[in-house]
C-alpha cells in the first residue's frame, strides 16, 4: 500500500489521468491540496463540478454556455457580419485571446473524417449552412487546424457555402503545418487572422 489512505489514493489516481499529468506529478498536486486552506481546495472541486453540471452547449454557435445563447452569442457589440468557424471551444478562448477579432463564431466541435465516419451531420455543418442562409453575415472566417482534416473540412465549407453572396475566408498559414491552433501564440495568430485570404 502506498498510501496511508484510500481518498488520497483515489485523487493521485484521478489526476494522473489528466493529459500530461504522471504519477508523480498528480501526487505532488495530491500532498499540494493537503496543504491549502480547504475552502481553496473545495473551490477547485466546486469548479470542476459546475463546469460539467452546469454548462451546456449553445443551441446558436455550438460554443460552452451557461444559458441560451452562450455570452459571446449575447453580446450586442459584437460584429453580426462576420463569422469565424472553429473547431472546438477551446480555439475560441485562444482567437479571443488575441483581441482582434469581434465577430461571432460557430464551432463545428469537431473535423470531417470519412475515415472515422465523421461526415458533415456529426459536425454541426447543416447549422453552420443554416445561419448563413438567414442572412446578415457578409464574411465567413473558416479558422480550422491546418491539418489534412481541418483543410479537408475548410473546402467542404467553401463547397457548402459556394451559393450564398458571402465571402469564404481562410486564415493565413502563420500557424506552423500540422499544429494545432490552440498551440500558436497570439502574435503569429494574429498575424494569421489579419493576412486571411479568399478560400479558393
Ligand atoms: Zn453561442
């Protein structure tokens, strides 16, 4: 037995199972805990508990929201314009991080991958189709990963949207081949998102 109890054991265990974390670091996080007022450690549970119970997904972009639709949905002073398409929610908290973009955003929370039976439905591309048909949006920002699957996805979007009168957009390659966007900084993610071009 390596722990003198069960409860510590069952968090070292849960932890290491977080990405990136091993054994021992989960244990030096464990003993870190130990130590802490226990309203600090109690607010870190409370934290992971409300945003797995108390989240949902907007009904509007696809986005992590609290109600409907998400804060980013609800904000009036955002641009109606112009929309960004990203994979996952994690890749907008990354373009918001920039600062230089004020549009609104779909995720797709996903990529297409016939190989993995991923087809245009599992994606949330019908919705993405649907609010372009409603009108209003002159630009659409396709910010997919520049991996085979997010260019694969890129041209699909630019396929699916090929009949309505709005620009199709895709981010300048300032985001290394085959890196994923939520790893590139600001300043070259800037840079990509200002050097966009019309995706042919
Ligand atoms: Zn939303």
């Amino acid at each position: 037995m390596q722990y003198s109890s069960r409860h510590l054991e069952d968090l070292v265990r849960e932890m290491s199972r977080l990405p990136g974390i091993g054994t021992k670091t989960a244990q030096r996080l464990a003993f870190h805990l130990l130590r802490v007022p226990t309203e600090e450690a109690v607010r870190l549970a409370r934290a992971i508990e409300q945003v797995r119970t108390g989240v949902e997904v907007c009904t509007v972009c696809g986005n992590i929201a609290e109600s409907q639709p998400c804060r980013l949905c609800a904000d009036e002073r955002r641009d109606d314009s112009q929309l960004c398409v990203v994979e996952e929610p994690s890749d907008v908290v990354v373009l918001e991080r920039t600062g230089r973009y004020n549009g609104r955003y779909h995720v797709l929370r996903g990529v297409l991958s016939p190989v993995e039976g991923v087809g245009p439905e599992q994606i949330r591309l019908p919705e993405l189709v649907e609010r372009v048909r409603r009108g209003g949006i002159q630009e659409v920002i396709v910010a997919t990963n520049p991996t085979s699957a997010g260019e694969a996805t890129a041209h699909a979007i630019r396929e699916l949207l090929a009949g309505f009168p709005v620009r199709v957009t895709r981010i300048a390659r300032g985001v290394p081949v085959g890196s994923d966007l939520e790893l590139a900084d600001q300043v070259t993610l800037t840079r990509a998102l200002e050097g966009r071009k019309e995706l042919e």
